[in-house]
C-alpha cells in the first residue's frame, strides 16, 4: 500500500494526501477514483499528454518509461527529469511514499508551466 500526495501548481488548490492506495493501477487512475482533477484527453493511451505530472518523491515504487512515454514527455514544454504521464506510471507492488506535483491544469500542454529551471 502507499501513501501518495498530491500537490498543484495551480493556485487555490489544497493539497491532497491519500492513504492505503494500492499498487496494480496507474497514477491517473488513483487521481481519478479520488476526484483529483488530472487532464486525460486521449483516454489514457499513451497519445497525448495533458495528464503530464511531476513525481518529486517515490520514482522507483513506478513502473518504468516506455520509449512511447519518453517520445511524448519530451514534447511538454517545461519537463523535467521527473516528468511522467499519469497514465502511463504503474503503481509496482510496495509501499511506501509518493509526492506528485500536478502542472497547472488551466494551460495548454505545451505551454510554460511557471517553474524556474
Ligand atoms: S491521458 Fe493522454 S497521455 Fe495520458
């Protein structure tokens, strides 16, 4: 089981901090079944990028990138080296602590997100 918080750029926003989250499901998914608005306009496959988010804490409890989710998270302006796709990062069997921070869902995907690099 984990324990995962949510953060957002976007202000007005309070953060969020799950309990008991199980392993098997993606981030989206998690956001989702807890009403934690997270942008998925291609469904969830992998074919756009509006679910990008930040993974601050808690990479190795995510399964790693595919060469498809590498491709497309290099196209979001302003990503970093702990850029994901909420739909493409699986929660791998463990427990422990995970941090996201969620961009500001009010741009577009290819728009500066308002962090300092
Ligand atoms: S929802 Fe489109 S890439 Fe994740």
């Amino acid at each position: 089981m984990y324990r995962i918080s949510f953060s957002f750029i976007q202000p007005g926003i309070k953060p969020v901090m799950l309990e008991n989250v199980e392993p098997g499901q993606t981030l989206l998914e998690v956001a989702l079944k807890n009403d934690i608005e997270l942008h998925h306009n291609c469904g969830g496959v992998c074919s756009c990028t509006t679910c990008h988010l930040f993974i601050e804490k808690g990479m190795e409890f995510i399964d790693d990138m595919s060469k498809r989710e590498k491709d497309f998270v290099k196209t979001v302006f302003g990503h970093k080296a702990n850029s994901r796709l909420g739909c493409q990062s699986l929660l791998l069997d463990g427990e422990g602590d995970v941090e996201i921070t969620v961009p500001d869902q009010t741009l577009l995907p290819d728009e500066f997100y308002g962090f300092d690099f």
